[in-house]
C-alpha cells in the first residue's frame, strides 16, 4: 500500500475551486486499490470537505496543529482537529519552520497529535547538503527531537516525510540516491528507537517537488512508502497521471 499526501499549501483560491479539485481527487480514489489518499486541504476548506464527503477512501490532514490551548490566537489545537474528525496533521513543514518553529515545538506538537487521536506526518529534512554528510545528523536530531516523548508501549501511529528543504518547490527533486540513503538512514533511526518490529511499520515518504515525470523513480526506491506532494497535487492534471502510476 502506498502513501499520497496532497498538501494543497495556498494553492487553491476559493472553496469552489477547492471543491472542484476534490472531485477529481474522488474519481481517482474511488478506483484505486493500492493508494491511500491523505489531502492536506487549506486550513479554511479542510473542515467542509471532510464534512461533506460520504465516502471512506480519502483521509483528511491539517496542514498545521498547535499545541496551545485556549489563548493561542489564529492557532488550530489538536483537540479541535480531533473533535471534528480531522485524524492527521502535517507537523514541521519546513514552511512552518522558517516562520520560527524550533524542533520543541515540533516536539510538543506531536505530543498534542498522540493525545487527541491524530496521525502526525511528520516532516524532516535539511538546508543543505554540505560535504562531511552532517545533514543526516541534522535530520536524526529533527526526528529524535520531535519523538523524544512518544509512547514506547503504544503501536507507532505516524507518517515520516523526508523533504530537503532545498528540494521543496525546486525543479528538480533530490536524486534517487540522495533520497534511499535518507530513507534507509531514517528507517535505522525509527528501528533503534522502538525496536525492529515497531520501527519497520511507520511509513517513510518523500516529498519536494515531486510530478508526474518523477514519481515512478521515486516509489521504486527501497524505504520509501509514498510522496508528499505540494504544487502537482493541485494540478489535476498532474495529479490523475501521478495516480495513475501508483495505481
Ligand atoms: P512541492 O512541495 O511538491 O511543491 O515541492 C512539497 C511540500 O512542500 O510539501
């Protein structure tokens, strides 16, 4: 089973437009048998769609959660994503990192996602690559930091985005090697962490300026169970070939 997350981001002006898009998103996951369709919908529509939708098959994410509670304005707590059925959460994008988000508060958001039922996917990746290799310590930090309180005795219920910074809403996406080597490295992070059996169940995807053109390479690399997807998961045609390929 493969993952894709459409992060919409800001790309969608209006709520019709919006529903437009999920409609197409509808078709595509109404047929498909090895896909789980995640939409991280603009933070004013995500609520609607969910509400309107009858069916099963496509899953709705937050693009952003806070742990705050009660006077946090403009915030959207974990408990009300939780009490409107909203079941995951993007957390640590980098968009919302560069606005001052500190690996804490990652941390504290993802405990907010373990204590209101909510799947946090969570996003890792580094500024640069520089040439003594120090980005996958970089990136082992974000994903220590950011799980340094989950449960040890409770099933792993998150997602792992690996997206370098430097390749989200680039041309090109990182190379393939460039990508495996993270996910493998991720993967023995997640296993000396909660163990082999644990560590081998969390679903690690890719994401940064991931297309149609690009996205049979990337779900064939080892460790890699699906793409996080900005600019391409709104274009619909962009989008119904990528469907295609994961079928
Ligand atoms: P992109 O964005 O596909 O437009 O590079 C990915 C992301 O930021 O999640």
């Amino acid at each position: 089973m493969k993952i894709f997350v459409g992060n919409w981001k800001a790309y969608i002006h209006s709520y019709s437009d919006a529903k437009k898009l999920f409609e197409v998103y509808k078709k595509v996951a109404s047929i498909s048998k090895n896909t789980s369709y995640i939409i991280a919908a603009p933070p004013l529509y995500v609520l609607s769609l969910h509400k309107e939708y009858r069916g099963r098959k496509i899953l709705f994410a937050s693009q952003t959660v806070s742990y705050c509670k009660e006077a946090c304005t403009g915030d959207i707590p974990a408990y009300q994503l939780s009490s409107e059925g909203i079941n995951f959460a993007l957390v640590g994008h980098s968009e919302q990192r560069r606005k001052g988000k500190t690996d804490e508060d990652i941390r504290q958001e993802v405990n907010a996602c373990v204590q209101n039922s909510i799947v946090p996917i969570i996003i890792v990746g580094e500024h640069k690559r520089d040439e003594d290799a120090s980005y996958f310590k970089f990136v082992a930090k974000q994903l220590k930091t950011a799980l340094a309180d989950y449960p040890k005795n409770k099933p792993l219920k998150f997602i792992v985005a690996y997206e370098p910074v430097w390749a989200v809403g680039a041309k090109e996406p990182a190379k393939a090697r460039e990508i495996e080597m993270m996910t493998i490295y991720i993967r023995k992070v997640l296993v000396q962490m909660f163990g082999e059996r644990k560590g081998k169940s969390v679903p690690i995807l890719y994401g940064g300026s991931v297309n149609q053109y690009n996205i049979d390479a990337i779900l064939d690399l080892q460790e890699t169970d699906g793409v996080l997807v900005g600019r391409a998961s709104t274009d619909t045609d962009a989008f119904i070939e990528m469907a295609r390929k994961l079928k």
